[in-house]
C-alpha cells in the first residue's frame, strides 16, 4: 500500500515535510498515553507469577519486528505495517486476557467489550493529544486494519497485505513466547514440549548444528529457531501465492481470500502446539488462581465506580454524560495498567473499612 494511495485522515492536515503519513501515524501511536501503558500490561502471566514473561508492550515490539521482516521482504509498507503492529493490541485491559474476559462480562448489557474495538475507541476518541481534532486522527488504512481485527471471524472481504503481515507476525510471537515464557516462569519442563512435533523439529534442528547446549542456550535457540522457521514458512507460501494470483493491485488483494498465512503442514503444526499450551499452561491451577484473583478486583472495582462515577478522574467523568457512566467506567478500567488497577483497588478496599468504622 504506497502511502501515495492513502485514502488520508478523517480531519485534514498539511503533509509533513520528511515524514510520509503512515510514518507520522507509527509515531503518533509510539507517543500515546495508552501505548506506554502497556509497558505494565501483562498478557496470559500477571506479575504474581514473576517478571520474567513479557508484557503487552515487549510483545508489540516483537510483533512489530517480525512484521517489518515479513512486510520488507515482500516488498510491502513497512511503516504502514509497523504502524499496525504497534497499534493491535492498544485497547486491551489489565491482567491479560482474563481481564477482558472480566470486561466483557460486566458490559454486556451495554454492548459488551472487545480489545480490538477499544483500540479503535482509544485512537479516534479517548486520546487528547491534539487541540484540532479528538483522538489521533490516524491515517484511513490505519483504522481499517484495525477494524477488521474487530470483524475479522465475520468479515467476507480480506485486508491489505500489511494487515495479514500483522496477523501472522501476531501469531508467531504469542506461540512461540508463551512457551518461553511458561518454561522460565517454571509452569513447563523441557522435556513436556518435546511432546509438541513443532518444538520437538526446532530442538532436532537446533542440536544437529550445536551439541550440548547448555539449558539456557538451547532454550534460546529453540525459540529463535521456531520464529524463524515460521517466517520462512511464511514468506514461501506468501511469495508463491503472490506470483500465481497475479496480485497486482489493491482491488486485487481485497478481493482474495487471505493471502499471508502459514503452509498446510505449519499450521497443522500450530495448532497442535495452541492446543498443548491451552491445555497445560493456560488452563494451569496457578494461571487460573491468579486469573480469578484479578477477575474478582476488576468486578469489584466496576460496581464501585459505577455506583460513585464521580470517584473517577474529570476526564472520565465527563464522559458519563454522553457514553453513559458503564461504558466510561469500562473505558477507566481498560485504560489502567496491572500496577495501577492493583492500587486502585487496594484504596477501594481501605474506603470500605473506613465506612465500616464509622
């Protein structure tokens, strides 16, 4: 997608002299407020269970890398991509999934909530920035590709090729460093993802170059080749598809099914280990304690800002008045990082003793 053929911004604004459009939106994103809130964002591991694991923040980096990778190769938009990559996972809440999972439960009846839809939500209203427009005022792509993030399990149309790039490079970090993660918080032994034929072909392909390894290093060397045996995968598959469809246009690529995605046998291969990982690591007794822990804080915090809104701050008091006090405590709650959520209840717990002893 040449940033030539951008379809621009919803609120007009001079070209920038050096950068190109897709580049100021990267940049716009980097700078937001919610995107340094994801530097104390957790995905499947809180904080109770070490420090080692990433966050949200170290996960969209390394998304954002192998998007570059992916997108520089077949000579694609990288900064379009990047841009991408940085934003997909922008609107999530604290405590990882379990804390949209919470969300979700206590918005129900005020439309629910979805990550990738408050990411939307973020960048094009939450955000004040700028004094000429609400929100980022992001490029049309940008928002697009975001939105089918949003539809993507009902939408008949594909995206643009830098969308499917982020897809996949989303894909290939969360396998590959949930089970890093889960082998160095101590939740997986070794030798358990042996189990796996897609681990089990990394260690055959890491030892046939390197003998004895020392554990660290094979680890290492394991995730660095699964990461790039998937891009490899990748960009075969893609490459071929490419030449054969005769994708010359962007009518071309939205009028295709996906185009960017792993070979028949690597997917398979992908799916066993979600599945292994699902079974044994997030669906493990001490995941799903803390989960529950940090569930009950979300919920409680909820109904408390919901019955006293005016305990949020201004900003999201103000925006009771036209989003409704659900929707704008949701929007607070999803805003806060682990840390924060974490004090935020722990005064809410202090409040209540202070009412119980008067």
């Amino acid at each position: 997608m040449p940033s030539a053929k951008s379809a621009g911004r919803k609120y007009p604004e001079p070209e920038h002299p050096y950068r190109a459009p897709f580049q100021r939106d990267r940049d716009r994103i980097v700078h937001s407020a919610a995107y340094r809130r994801l530097s104390h964002k957790t995905q499947v591991f809180t904080g109770e269970l070490g420090d080692y694991h990433r966050t949200r923040l170290t996960h969209t980096l390394e998304v954002a890398s192998v998007a570059r990778t992916l997108a520089r190769a077949l000579r694609l938009n990288e900064d379009l991509a990047e841009a991408l990559a940085l934003l997909h996972d922008i609107g999530h809440p604290p405590f990882g999934h379990a804390g949209e999972e919470m969300l979700g439960e206590c918005l129900a009846p005020h439309g629910g909530f979805d990550h990738n839809r408050q990411a939307l939500r973020i960048v094009e209203e939450l955000e004040q920035r700028y004094p000429g427009f609400p929100g980022l005022n992001l490029s049309q792509e940008v928002l697009d590709g975001q939105a089918y993030r949003a539809r993507k399990h009902t939408s008949p149309d594909s995206p643009l090729l830098e969308v499917q790039v982020v897809e996949a490079a989303d894909s290939v970090a969360y396998d590959t460093h949930d089970a890093d993660d889960a082998l160095q918080i101590g939740l997986l032994g070794f030798e358990e993802l042996l189990d796996v034929p897609l681990w089990k072909e990394a260690v055959r392909r890491v030892e046939s170059r390197w003998m004895q390894l020392k554990p660290d290093q094979l680890r290492r060397s394991v995730i660095h080749e699964l990461i790039d045996w998937q891009v490899s995968d990748l960009l075969t598959g893609a490459t071929q598809r490419l030449a054969e469809g005769q994708v010359d246009s962007i009518d071309a690529v939205l009028s295709r099914q996906i185009l960017i995605h792993p070979g028949h046998e690597m997917a398979e291969k992908k799916v066993e280990l979600e599945r292994f990982l699902f079974d044994r690591v997030y669906r493990h007794p001490q995941v799903l304690a803390v989960r529950r822990h940090a569930q009950d804080q979300l919920q409680e915090m909820f109904g408390e800002f919901s019955a006293r809104p005016e305990l949020m701050p201004p900003h999201f008091l103000a925006l009771c008045e036209h989003a409704g006090v659900a929707r704008s405590v949701g929007d607070y709650l999803a805003g806060m990082s682990d840390r924060f959520a974490q004090q935020q209840f722990q005064q809410l717990c202090r409040r209540r003793r202070g009412a119980a002893a008067h």
